[in-house]
C-alpha cells in the first residue's frame, strides 16, 4: 500500500512511501530520504496522485512502538500554521534522535522505573486560604475537559503546594503530568521541594540533563511508565501517551518563548495542546504576562488568588533611593544609605542580594584619541569588557577581542570604561564590605553543575552576599535573605520593547519576593534616577491589580497586544541592497484591509549580526483575524533568494 510520511525536515509536505504492511496514521516508520536513513510518521493513507516514472521507495521498517495519535497531529498542523513554519520542523520537536538509535542497543535493558514512581500520600497542611483555592479549582476542573486557570498569589503564599494537591489528583487517576519551568537552573531547587513531597527522584527534562538520563526518561514516557516530569520548554514534546494536566510555573516568563530556530511561545503551544486533548492547564505567576491577566479578568480563564504568604511573615518593604548624577562616580554605584544598611544585615548574620540584570564589566568603551567606540566587527552593536578574562565579548555573535586596536600615528587605544555591569558592582562590594564572603551568578559565568554548587553554599549561609543578574530572581527560596539592592531598576525602560514596563515590573515583584519568605524583617532598596514612576507606588504596596489595570489601559489606547498582535518577518543576508529590495518586494505582496496593518521594512534596530544586514515587516492585527494562512500564501509566491534568510517570528518578545 502507498502512503504519504511526513519527515522531520524543512518541508510543508510529505512524501509518498509503499508498504507490504498495513499502515496507520501516526505510525513512526524508517525510510530512506537522499540516501539516509530517516524516522517518519504515517501522514495520510490517501497520499495526493504521483508523477509519471516516479519510482516509490519502500518503507523498511515501522517502528514497535505507540502510534502519534490523531490529537498531536492536529495539533502539529495547528503550530505549523500559527507560527507559519513547516510542518516538518514541528515534527522534528517530537523525535529525540538519540532515544530512538539507542532503542535496540542500551535502552533495551532499561525496563525498570521505580526510581520515579511519586508516592502520593503525602499529607501537606495547607492553610486556610489555600484550602478555599484548592476547593474552588477541585469544583471547576476535569482532566478530561479542557480548561485554563491563572493561580496568581504574592511571592511565598504557597502557590506550589496548591498545585502540588492538584498534581497529587492527576496522579491519583493514573494521568501523566508536566510541570515546566523556565529556568533549567531552577529545576533542580524545585526538584528538592517535589522530592520531598512526593518522595522520589523527579524526572527532569532540559539542555543540561546527561543523556543517558534523558533516554530513560523519554522511554520512561513513551511507556506511560513515568507519571511527572518536570522540564524546559522543549519538555512539551515528549511522547507522552495520558498527559491530562500540563502546570506552567512562572507563566510570564520571557525564556518559554524561543526565538532562534523555530520561534514559538511554550506556554501558548501547551495552552493549544491542552485545547485539543482536552485536559486542564494552569498558568502560575505572582505576576502574570498582562496577556494571561487580561484573559482572566475577562473570564476567559478561570482565575484563582493568594493574597496572603503561607506562614503569615511580613512582605518585606520597598524604599526607593533616588539616584543622583554627582554621586555615581566610576566606582560608586552603591548609595551610602545603602552601604549602610546593608552593613547592618550583615553584622547581623543575614544574607544580602545585590541585582543587576548586565553582564559584564563595563558596557561601554571608548577611545577619547580617536573618538571611537569598540564595537563588534560582526554586529552593529558595541563590546562588553569582562574583566574576569580581560576581554571585550559580543553578546550576540560571541565575537571576542582583547583591548588592543591601533589608534592615531600609530599608537593603541586608550579605552575609557563606562557603563555598569555586574562585575563592576562585585569589585566595589568587595572594597565596601570586605570580610564577607561574596559570589556572583551570571549565566556568562557559571555552567550547570558549578551554578548547583553555587546555589548550595547560597542555601548553607555560606555565601553572605550575592551578587546576581535575573538567574536568581524567580523560584528560589533561601531562608538568610533578607536584604535585596537592585542596582538600576531603570535601564530596562531603555531601547525599543514594547513590553517594558511590564518586565521590569515582573522582574522587580519578583525579586521583591525572594527577601524575608521566613518571619524576619525584610528590605527592598531600589536605586533609580526616576523614584516618581508609577510602578514603584505598585510594588510598595505589593498591588499588582494597580499595575495591570494601568497598563492595559495604555495597551488599549495604543493597540498593543492583547488588543492587537504582531507577526515580525525579518529579512538578512550579506548584501544590504539585496535585502532591502526583498523585504519591499515582501512587503508590497502582503494582504492588507481594516484589520491589517504594515508597518516597514525598516532596518533592524540591531541593523547587522553575524555579519547579516537585517530589515524588519511588522504585521500588526487585530485578533478578530487570523491572517497566517494569507501570508503562508503569499510567502510560497514570493519566493526568497537564495542567499537571504527569512525568521517569521508570530507574537515577538524581542524587537532588535
């Protein structure tokens, strides 16, 4: 029999096979294609006619093993159309390479997963408002009908252990679970709370598991012998064979969204999937995406809150110390008042965080000789100094140079460092707080096993002050803290992102919550030029209903999203001039009417990485449409040369 497979290759289309067995959709099958072996799935029994002296190519063997169900390939089709990329590259989520070779080699003898079997005993006493929550959402939810839920609560009101109670049901009913989270650093903290309360080794998913790890645990799923899996994004697509509750933990968080490659946003996909399966998802922040927040108040979600911390401590409270030019000298970027607050904590055994969200030394450097600054040969963007290696680094092509450049009549540069970036701060706290042992966290910095290390002294009190980047802003609980600087909280309103308010809020509430979670008396000093903005009045008073509804207001008025959406078609190659009149060709072939709009081509605000010249379309609609499958087609006639690249990027975050 002929059949159509669909492959996991930068195709829109399948390609017909012949088989002397029964087929069925959603078979996995190994054929060849271009003289490689390669795994398919059985796309359509009913494949579309074939040219005249086509020879069809056997397939050689369909796989023991579960078929894709009819509801993932739905839902495969869906995310291809949405993010308008082929189906074959969505497929290719799916199929995790290494767990299919290994099947018949070392995967054979692993049949035994005990290990991850959570006990579902466990008796947590919850307090009374948690209680009233977990009743409400036990009311409402089926794990066989689809439904979305925000649980929102304060840093420390006990937002996991709802969730655990509702998990501990899932489990109850023999349903599989998934648990993401944004950071693969977190994962490992959160493991310990899930470790402790459903006594087992969590199974965990992500880029920094070993791989003789990760394929247990794949076959563990595809088994339907794992019941709960914690993990990153790429976690939503794992062979799960019952998945019936899907927790988004930190919902709001920018890191779901993946922008290179295959640009999607892993919490809409999963709210897709939980949509075409029919189970419940449940979207958990402190401080939702104003999207999801919108989408609750309108009762498109259902909406559960804590207002209260879980043992009843203090919130800490939040002063604003008003920065001024005169006293941010070169190496002062830490108030007196604050210096000496700080030393007051100190002395008394606590642990203090100093936060700053840039890496690096200095972020800017510049020659007064030649009036030139150092910038990237490869990105139109200037070097960072880090000091650790004495280099100056691009943070987007990872070029990197030493600090030497030839200047004027034959001299070298004379680099002057300006600009803040964390180890800066770490070299001043070191000469204004000296006998304190002090470490710094940046993803630049730490790897996964030294950032564990680095975590466990943070948990031990060994560490007493820690100087850190937005790694160690959400999800953490350490007992000693009780002290929290943010160096600038205004450098995040800079540049062109739409959403910045709403970052640096998050960011801000966020980190707010990580001080005091264990009865003790807490302080937040945010350093800003601008001690006026309104989202400092939200965060003293931990309101975030005040934010929100002042932000969606100004969302509405500017027809920004959720009002409006985006779709970001970047064009880039070598040659400006050929760019340029491609991304006007593009443009000049869009649909357009009274929901549509264009706006563009226009450079890039980053015009040039990795030696690409880049010009940005920006299609902006209203929800009302969904003008992807238009575009699709246009896109097919409009073919792009072949020396540019084109990144559709639908719902951006990032607008450089």
């Amino acid at each position: 029999m002929l059949a159509d497979v669909l492959l996991p290759l930068n195709f829109d289309h399948s390609f017909t096979y012949e088989s002397n067995k029964k087929l069925k959709i959603g078979n996995l099958v190994l054929v060849t294609f271009k003289n490689k072996e390669i795994i398919g799935v059985v796309w359509d029994l009913n494949p579309r006619p074939l040219k005249k002296n086509i020879k069809i190519k056997n397939i050689i063997e369909v796989l023991d093993l579960p078929n894709l169900a009819k509801s993932k390939i739905s839902f495969i089709e869906k995310m291809a159309n949405y993010n308008l990329v082929n189906k074959g590259m969505v497929l290719n989520l799916f199929l995790y390479k290494k767990g299919f070779s290994s099947l018949n080699k070392g995967l054979r003898k692993v049949t035994d997963f005990t290990e991850f079997n959570a006990k579902i005993d466990h008796k947590d006493k919850l307090n009374d408002e948690q209680n009233n929550v977990l009743k409400c959402i036990e009311e409402k939810i089926s794990f066989n009908r689809y439904s979305t839920s925000l649980l929102q609560g304060i840093p420390g009101s006990g937002k996991t252990h709802v969730y655990f109670e509702i998990i501990k049901k899932a489990l109850k009913e023999g349903c599989q679970v998934l648990v993401l989270l944004p950071e693969k650093g977190l994962s490992e903290q959160i493991a310990k709370r899930f470790k402790n309360f459903f006594n087992y080794e969590p199974a965990i998913w992500h880029s920094g598991i070993k791989d003789k790890i990760k394929k247990k645990v794949w076959k563990g799923v595809i088994n339907n012998k794992i019941k709960l899996i914690l993990g990153a994004r790429s976690a939503l697509f794992l062979p799960f064979q019952k998945l019936k509750l899907i927790i988004i933990d930190e919902e709001h968080d920018s890191s779901y969204k993946q922008d290179e490659g295959l640009p999607f946003s892993a919490r809409d996909m999963a709210i897709l999937q939980a949509s075409i399966e029919k189970f419940p998802i449940f979207l958990v922040s402190a401080t939702p995406s104003v999207e999801t927040f919108y989408n609750a108040q309108n009762k498109k979600y259902n909406y559960y809150t804590l207002k209260n911390r879980f043992n009843q401590s203090d919130i800490p409270e939040i002063k604003t110390i008003k920065l001024k030019k005169e006293n941010s000298t070169e190496n002062n970027f830490i108030s007196e008042l604050v210096t000496k607050e700080v030393k007051n904590y100190l002395q008394t055994g606590d642990q203090v965080l100093f936060f700053l969200n840039r890496r690096g030394h200095s972020t800017f450097l510049f020659c007064y000789n030649c009036m030139q600054r150092l910038e990237c040969p490869k990105c139109s963007v200037g070097l960072v100094y880090h000091k650790k290696n004495n280099i100056a680094t691009c943070h987007y092509c990872n070029y990197t140079t030493q600090l030497q450049r030839k200047c004027q009549n034959n001299q070298m540069c004379n680099f002057k460092f300006y600009g803040v970036g964390l180890e800066k701060i770490y070299e001043e706290i070191q000469i204004k707080f000296k006998g304190y042992n002090a470490d710094i966290l940046s993803s630049d910095l730490t790897d996964y096993d030294k950032f564990q290390l680095q975590l466990r002294n943070i948990e031990d009190n060994k560490t007493k002050i820690i100087v850190a980047t937005q790694i160690i802003s959400k999800g953490f609980n350490f007992k000693n803290l009780n002290c929290i600087v943010a160096i600038n909280c205004d450098s995040a309103f800079l540049g062109n992102d739409i959403r910045a308010a709403e970052k640096n809020y998050q960011l801000l509430h966020q980190l707010a919550g990580r001080a005091g979670r264990f009865n003790k008396k807490s302080k937040i000093f945010l350093q800003t030029f601008d001690d006026k903005n309104s989202i400092f009045n939200s965060l003293k008073k931990f309101n975030s209903n005040d934010f929100y509804k002042n932000e969606i207001n100004f969302r509405k008025q500017s027809k920004l999203p959720p009002f409006y959406k985006f779709i970001s078609i970047v064009v880039s190659g070598k040659n400006s001039f050929q760019v340029q009149k491609y991304a006007i060709l593009l443009k000049n072939s869009m649909p357009t009417n009274r929901y549509i709009e264009l706006f563009g081509p226009v450079s890039a605000a980053i015009s040039k990485i990795k030696l690409d010249f880049r010009f940005r379309l920006l299609i902006k609609y209203n929800p009302k449409v969904t003008p992807q499958s238009q575009i699709k087609r246009k896109l097919e006639l409009v073919r792009i040369p072949n020396k540019l690249k084109l990144q559709i990027d639908v719902d951006p975050i990032n607008f450089f």
